[in-house]
C-alpha cells in the first residue's frame, strides 16, 4: 500500500535510499526451473550505470547485483529471489548544501511535509538509484518471457527527433551510440545537443519508443487492468516521466474512426496498427508500442533560488554529478517496467 | 486480479454487460457518516447518460441508479455500497449481424480469443456501458473528497482545441454546452464538427483536460503508485483512451531544466506549475492538471470489411444509435476516475 | 481493505445488510465457458435457507439468487459474475426494541464505536445473512473444481458429539437429517439436544468437521500464504466461529514426533495423515480435513441486561424467530468457504 | 501471490532459504519518525534464535539483523525497512543425507512436486529459519503500537499444562525460565519433559498462549478480515501449527448461549470475556486472548524409513542439532505475528 511493490502474480517490491548502505529488492512469484543467465542481468545493470559515457553522470557506481535467496545450482527455485546492490557513493558529503533546503522540481519539499522527516541526501527514496533495483527484476522477467522481445530506445532529445516509424529502424544499432539511437545520424545530433546543454549547465528532456514483439494474444485484463493501463502506469512510476502514449496515441485525437480503425487481413492480423497491439485493454498478437515522455533533470549547474525549511529564500547549485540528460540510461529502465508488465500478464494468462 | 476492481482503500468492485439483465458495482471502504447527496449523483449519471443531447447517441437508457445496501437513514455506514442500474436496451436484436464478425478497431477479436466463449451483444463487457457504474463510485468520492474540486472538459475535437491556458477559462461553463467546453466560441467550432462528421457517417477523436484544485500537500505514495502513475493508469483504463500527461507532459520533453523547474515562493507554493501539482509522485498543493487522449470511436456507419469466427472476409455496417463523438460523455467519466483515485490517496494518507 | 472481499484470484466481493432491500456480491476472477448447474446452486442455497426444518428459525425467505451478468448462454463468460438476493424480511419492525441497546455478545457495540453510524435492523452487515452471498459462490466455485469433492458434516452439539474417525462415515448420509450429521444415532441425539435447548428458550454451540478428496499435489504457496493459513482464515470469518484446526490439531500438540510422522508409501501417499492432507502449507495429495468450532448463538429467548447507548442498564430479550443452534445451517457455509479457498489455491497452482 | 508478503498497510515481504547466504525482509508501510530501540529488536531476535539454552537447537547463528534502508538518524523515515540477517550455517555439509530423499511429515516431497526443482539444504525456504525476519519486523510493530502490550507464553508441553487462567500469571515471569512458562512449578515440569523426550531421540508438541491488551475498540473489518481470521491465519502461517482457537475457542462450542454471552458494565466493558475481546471481528477494548497448537517437531533422531525421488523406500535419521520442542523458539514468533496483523489494523483504523 505504501507504494513499494510492483505486479500481482510476478511482484517487485524494492528499498534503499541512494545514500544509504545498499538499495535491492525482493521478486517474488518467479517461477522454478528456469536456468538465469547472470551476464544479461549485469549487461542490463551496465546499460542504466553511471559513468558509462561521455552524456551521463561521471558518478562512480559498480552497480553489481549480489544475489542472496531464490537461486540454486543455476535455476530459480520458485522462492523468493532477494537481491542488494552495493551504493559505493553513500560516505558523500555532497548533500550538506542541501540539507535545509528545498531544490526546485524534486521530491524534498514534498518528501518532508508528507513524512515529517527526511533523508536528505540526495534524495534519498526518491533518487532515480531505485530503479537499478527495477532493472535487476526486469532483466529476470526478460528470461521469464523468453520470445517476447522488448526493445526501447531514444526516439527524441529537445527538438531533435526520430522522423522514421519503427519498422525502418534497426534495432541492433541501439546500443551502438552513448545515447540509445538505432537512427546513427540522428543519434549524433542528438549527443551533441546533450554536449551542449551540459557546458550550459543545463539538462535536456526527450521521449523513448518502446517496441514489444512477438506477444501472444490475450494478455491484459478488461476494465481497470488494461494492458495499456497497467504499461502506462509502469511507465509513469519512473522519476521524471510526464505523460505515455501507446498506438496512434495523441495523434489518433485528431482522427477520423474511418481513418483510425485497423482491418483484419484474414488471419487475424491487422493491415495497420494504429491500435498498438491491444484492443479492449487485451493484447492482439500485434507489436505493442508505446512512447514516454521525461522531463529535463531537475538538477541544474546553474544558480537558481529557492526555500529553506524556514520558508528562507536561499541560493542553489547544482554539485556533484549529474545526468544532462536521462535518457540513455532511461532506455534500460523502460525495458525492464514493460517486461515486469508482461511477465505479470503472462502469468495471469495462465489461468485462462 | 481479473481486472474488475479499482482502489486500494477506497475500492469500486463493478460488473455487468451492455446487453445483460443490468450492470452494477461494490463499493467498499468508502467512509461512514456521509449524508449522500442523491440529486448530485444522479446529475453525474446524466452527464453521462445517452440521448442526452444532439451529439451524442439517441440510444435510451434512464440510468437510475439503485443502492441496495451500505447507507442507512441517508448516511454511508461503512459496510460496502452496492447499486445497480438496469439495462433498458437489453432485449435489442440489433447486434445479431456482429455475432460472428469481429468489429474493427473493438475488442471483439481478443475476447473471443482470450475466453473461448462471447457475450456478442453490443460489445458485452467491453462497452463503454460499464463506466456508468465508475461515474457512480465516483460521484460519492467526490462527495467523499469535499473541498477537492475536479474539473475536466473537452479541450480539443480532431484539430480543434482551445488555445488558452486553463487558468483563462470559466470552469461555469462547461456545461453550458453539449461538448462540455468552457470556451464558448471554440465550443461551436466543436459542434459544428462533430455534426459535420455524424452526417459523414463517421467518428472523431479529442482529448479532454483535467484540472484538480484544493488538494492537500502529501497525496501519492513515492515509487511505484505515484498520484500520477495511478491518474495515468486510471485514465488509461477508460475506453478509447491512447494517451496521457500531465504537468508539460510531451511538451515537457522538449524543455530545458532551467526552464522547467518550478521555483518556489516563500509560503511553498510554486511560482510556475510545469510539475503539474505532483513531485515525486505526491502532490505539492499547487492545481494538479492532466490530459487525456481519447481515439475515434471505432464503430462507423459506413461499410467496412472485416472478418468473421472462420476467417473469411464479410461486410460490415454500423448499425443502430452511436455516438460520432464520446468526449462530451467522457468527461464526467474522466472525473470519476479522477475522483476514485485521489479517495483512495486520501484515505491512506490518512495513515501518517 | 475494507474486508468485505476473499480470494486472489477467484475473487467475491459481497454486500448487503440483514434488512436492506438485497444483499449480494461480485465473483471475479471466474474461468469462462463454464457450463453451470443452476439447480445446484439453488440446492446449496436450500442448505443454508431458513425455515428449512423445525431446528432452525422459522423465519421465512425463500433465498432466490438473481444472477446479473458474467453468464450468457448458461455458461460463464470470464467477466464479473454479479448476483443479487431479495431480502424477504425486509420490512420487519421486529428491532425497534434494540435501536438503541446493545445485544450481549453481539457486534452492536463495536459497530457503533467503530463507524459512528448503526444499521440496528438486526444487525445489519454483521448478520449471518451475509453468508447467503458466500454459499452462492461458493457454488459455483465447487463447479470450477470439479473432482474435488467437499464435505462438511456437523460433528458434535454440546458434548455429544461423533466418536469416530471420518473415514467410517458414510458422507451420502449428512443431508438425510435435519442436523447434518452422517451418524444416525448421534444425529438424533443432536437433535433432540437442540429441541431440549430451543424449549429452555437457550441456545447452543458444536463442530463441524470437513473433509476435502481428491486434492492435487501442489496446493497452497510457502510461507505465509499456506493452505491451511488460509482455509482457517476462511472459516475464522464465518460468523460464531471461535477455533480452527487441521490434521492431528489441538491433538497433535500432545503427542511426540515419533508418533505424529506420516511415513511414506513407496507412491508418495503416507501410511497415516496426521498431517490432514497439508505439509509445509501445500497439499500432499492425501484427504485434508478440519474442525471447526462455533459458539452458541448469543440471542437468546431468556432475559437479560444489557446497556443502551447512554450506558444505562436496560433489559432485553430476544424476540422473532433465531436458531437454537446454527450448525446446520452453517454446514454449506463451511464447504462454501473451503471450496473458494481451493478454487483460488487451483488457479494460482496453474502458473507453475 | 506467491505468498511471501504478509499484511496491508503494514506489510512485511520475506526471502531466503535456511543455508543460503542470508535471509531477510522488506517493511513497507511503517509509518515514519519513530524512534527505534534497536536493543529491543535484537532482543526479541535473541529470544528466537538457536542455541540460547540447554533445550533448544545447539545450532549456533549469531541472528544479527542489519538495516539497509528506511532509517536515518535512529528513526524510521516512512520508506521500506529493508533487512538482512546472515546465515551463518550456510556451508553445511550436514543434508547430503537427505538430498534425494523425502523426510517423513516435511515439505521435501510438496515443494519438490511443486517446483520441481529443491534446495534440499535443510528445508531451504520451508524451514522455520524464515521466521527470524518475522521477528524483525514484529519487534518493529511493537514499537509502532506502543501502549498495546502482546505477550505469550508456553501453556502446555505434551500433556503438561497450566492450569490457571492468565490472568492469574505473572507475565513478568515468562523469561525467567528456558520453556517460557510464567508458571514456575509447571515450567520445570515442562522443561523435564523436554529433556526426557530428547534423550529419546524424540520431539513434542505443545501449545503457547498469546494475551493482548490496551487495545482500542475498533480494530478488525468486518466480513471476511476480521481481526480473528487474521490473527489465526498469522498463527497458522508459522510452522509446525496446527490449530488456533480465541476466547472461549473450543471449549465455547460445548456451552449454552446463556452461559457463554459476555454482559455488559456500563462502561462498555464486558463482565465476562468469552468472547476473547473480539465481537464480529471487531476488538471490544477487553483483553484478546487466543491458543496456538503446535505439532511435534518432525526432525527425529531415531531411525524412520522413507521414500527417495525414485519411490524406493530407504532408512533415515536425524543429524545435525534439532529442536526436541519448537514451543520456547516460537514464543516471539507469535508476538511477532500478532503484533504485525494489531500494526495493520491499528493504521487501517486511522482511517475512519
């Protein structure tokens, strides 16, 4: 109830603050026998790690998930698996800056009205360093769905955005550039934006595309646990996400329901997709596609005013090191929220 | 876990066909010692309700409201409010040329899919009809909520929107029109469309805008069930919707944070809202803010072709009342579910 | 959260008070294409009925169950399936003398003090009448389980009580005496008790032991959600329910480890089953069985003082027509109860 | 779902297996600022662990708790508790013995039917090791409800048993001896008992009482979660339980409704308590009281034959260093598990 778990049948709940001893998590609901593969699960961690380019944090983190529960000779046992991540950053002295006071955009002033007391450094619960937890499960619940393939990647920075649909993108190219572009020419606008902004001391929002294939028909539940619902709350969960939009989303508000509708070739398929691989909240075999929008990072190296705890106005800086932009290392995060989505809604469809 | 219940604390538990005997829902946890306002809840019914106005369908449905249980001498008990509406239109016949096609664009195919076995009478449980009983659920939250005021219209019809900050409009007047916009004269445009498009035998998609004022500093739980992760999804979970954001939403994705970050004043208030009343998932006190994509409704009166159980192409005509345009019927919905969920934040944060 | 759901995935939510105009309840989480016996339904109904014999109260409702949705061509469709039962009795003034005292070892006083709002008309939500809801789904829950067979039978009144073990009984006896109990001779003993009990205008508790066949391996999940845990949980919220226990029980408590071991045939059955069918929380297979005790009803025919609300001492004695002794009655509520467990523990049991 | 999570607003998620590198837990929900007296939670862990006295396990496990998470400057901060305790036992070569064999009333054969796949190291996630993280966070709930006082106590060992009512004990007496007994004179009976029933290479069972008192009126929901149900689900989610009664428990169902009806003084408190402090599930503000029955341990260390994977019957005996009686051992597992299911129904109640 408090907010710390995730999914029904296939559940995350996770702790740790960025600046305390370790953050981890517990899945539970995996199912036995299934022989993990550790080095996609730490390639998943290296993707969304600090320090892993030029455009991201220089911040130090291994980020090496120890496994302590729910694993044995190799294979899931069907019991809780129980994992910690190391924060090899929680001696910091960084935060002293921020202790009395609020930073603009970020969770402090609400964190401290709401709990009365508050973990001040670096934002504690509320730094973005809990979804590495998420990655840990996502990348389980990957080998969970075994065909269903996930593939997110960077689709905008600022105004610079990708002008192709999906099916002309290589998908094998994503992860062949710092920012998570599978269009090379585009990728390179996009890094020298993010290089830009960061001598600015400046931070730059963007949007990811999340494509799913090879999803069977029939997972999702009508009413309120759509799959599109449930996506789009997963998606919204993630720090600094401001709106999801699935098939022809926004854009299909402004259409005609002749212009809109997807017609059947006679094996059930569709001749377009503007539904985005689910009617009726229920997946229809066609690829699921959806696109999340992330705000600038709050953080800035620049000087802006703000409040103390007094109500004091008081003068800001951004130290340390910060993102310019998320996105690169958003793109894992994405992954791993549709896939914790999915792997819940295969399960369930199990009992059908 | 079959997708039939929304809310933690404050939990709607609804069920029922469009074509069925009636449809209907639980209510559990809603507070006891309300003194109901009846009128009020059947006037959110209305708004709701078909034949309402020239734009929308002139399908009949009285959708009166009946409470078996949970309110005792015109106050809420405490135990679980259940009610049910009668279906006036169940003994149609008109969906016998659907019983064995799958309508474009619905949910047809994937229930048939999902469940082996189909209630095909106007779409059974995947109708729109059974948001009536959200609308229900919803009226008493709002009851429940008090001071808490939520506001939705219709911001955009196909390519016409209003182009004025929300804060420029008269919130009277939404529904001094049949689309449910507050800008009067945008508001003919809107008509006028939809009308034009009727006559074409066709549908049109909108979004609706969705402002909640005089919420308390603390609602949301950090991490996964942040207020807006739950908005998104309950938003999501309407029929027809393809999109959601709020704050900047997409448009935030293109900003600078230092355009971005809402400053503070000294009282905690902000001097901007791009953050849309909501850090870190709880809500700062300023006016939450939210839109909601809706597509084209998927039925037309205009022939399609489509596919029947054994895969061969047929012919296919809408036939019967439906509506060329769901937004003015939607907005009291959106409403609901707005309701329904900060009940329920509300409630648990009743716990700190 | 408000308690007034049970079940994971199959799932019933119920309403309703004593003296409302119906009570009810949502099963979600139902499979489809279920072809339901509706006389069989009816018949668990029956079971649990007033009226249906000279031991039990003669007040008179005939219990017919309105089904609303979730079905359609006599078969379940995988939506909610809601239902609704009339409330005769509802127009009764027999409770006018209890508006504002509080009945000895009843839920009045709690109820008051814990909602600030009471329902007096014979005790409104905490009426056993409730648990017609229960027996309904319950019902049907026994369809989804098929070759499970359930049987509770009332093993003791009083001290009188069946002195041997279950395996001697003849279960197609339990419905062939007003009591329910499948020994002949106890059960006439049994009832000439309650006659004896009824005259004195008193009232008196017993046992009913239940026996679950044909249960297959796998069952309930580790730790906290055992089978047992929540087969006890099940009848621990029936009402007048004071103790649980499964397999050896309270027994097993006297006894060593060398006694109390069920050791192994070579096919994985055991020689003996303490146990009742249940290790480390999952069914082995084997018969589980359990007992459970319900206290005398606590209206009683005598005088007796009690308080009213100002704290005042006030006489009261029962009026209308109550049971003597609920144990026959409540036999179809304690297989309504296990059957929703196993339903449940089944579905859940297919993910794996 | 898969059972490893335990309450509502409260809510405590378990992992680890007996002999892998650690168990531990997640708390979410706690509520903040409370000050934690980490000497009184590893006080009630020393009261659990092994090796504390010459009748118990000589297993040796330091059973340090140590906090990841959810605590900063001594208080809790309203985040997740997260927890690990070490296993010190963890390279144990002692279960080769019984690798790909079936112990006699164990879970071996249940989880390997199950999963498929078994951590044959001593019981792995079955063993009554998991319970240690149970008294973490129970200890944790019983800072977080202050005033409300839980104590148990061992009432009988085999037929060994207290025969006074508890409110004739000096619970101030429960540590002074190494059965946890209040009643001297019986506890070195019970404690005889143990050590005569150990040299025989034998186990007993027993049964611990459990009195809780200061407790509001108020806590428990009606219906299907009454504050009873959940009680006895906790205690028959421990292992090696195998019945739960309350208040007048089993002995209530022999009485008369005229004996066993609880007057009242006009204060509201009740003259008797039959009913065990709970009316319809709801607490009455009298003392709770209830009795757990516990099995004998099945880990006996005589010769007992059994079946391997193959179905072939083979010889097998206890090694290593068991329990001859779990009951001193689960004196603070049902004070822990009671005061987990008052923490949940304490913060439900703030919200009415």
């Amino acid at each position: 109830m408090a907010g710390n778990s995730f999914g029904k049948l296939f559940n995350l709940t996770t702790f740790g603050e960025s600046h305390g001893i370790a953050i981890g998590g517990v899945i539970d609901g995996c199912p036995s026998n299934i022989v993990l593969d550790f080095e996609a699960i730490q390639n998943e961690m290296n993707r969304r790690k600090p320090g892993q380019s030029s455009i991201v944090t220089q911040r130090k983190e291994p980020d090496e998930v120890k496994f302590l529960s729910g694993i044995f000779e190799g294979k899931t046992t069907g019991t809780p698996i129980g994992f910690v991540i190391e924060n090899a950053n929680q001696k910091s002295n960084d935060y002293s800056h921020i202790k009395d006071s609020y930073r603009p955009s970020h969770a402090d002033y609400v964190y401290d009205k709401k709990y009365g007391h508050r973990d001040y450094r670096g934002g504690g619960r509320s730094s973005a360093r809990e979804t590495a937890s998420r990655v840990v499960a996502g990348a389980i619940a990957k080998q969970v769905l075994k065909d269903i393939k996930i593939n997110a990647f960077t689709s905008s920075v600022g105004d610079i955005f990708i002008d192709k649909p999906y099916q002309d993108l290589d998908f094998s190219k994503i992860e062949s550039n710092d920012i998570r572009c599978p269009d090379q020419d585009i990728a390179e606008k996009m890094i020298a934006r993010v290089k830009e902004i960061r001598k600015e001391g400046d931070t730059i929002g963007g949007t990811i595309t999340c494509v799913i294939q090879n999803v069977p028909v029939g997972l999702g539940e009508p009413v309120f646990d759509k799959l599109h619902a449930d996506l789009g709350k997963a998606m919204l969960s993630i720090n600094a996400v401001k709106g999801f939009e699935y098939g022809s989303g926004f854009c299909g508000a402004k259409m005609k329901g002749s212009e809109h509708n997807d017609l059947y070739h006679n094996d059930g398929t569709t001749k377009t997709n503007l539904s985005g691989g689910i009617q009726g909240g229920i997946s229809n075999g066609m690829d699921i596609y959806f696109r999340v929008a992330f705000k600038p990072v709050a953080t800035i190296m620049q000087k802006q005013e703000t409040i103390n705890k007094d109500g004091n106005t008081v003068e800001m800086q951004g130290k340390g090191r910060h993102d310019p932009c998320v996105l690169p290392r958003a793109v894992p995060i994405v992954e791993a929220m549709a896939a914790l989505v999915l792997a819940d809604f295969w399960l369930l469809n199990k009992m059908y």
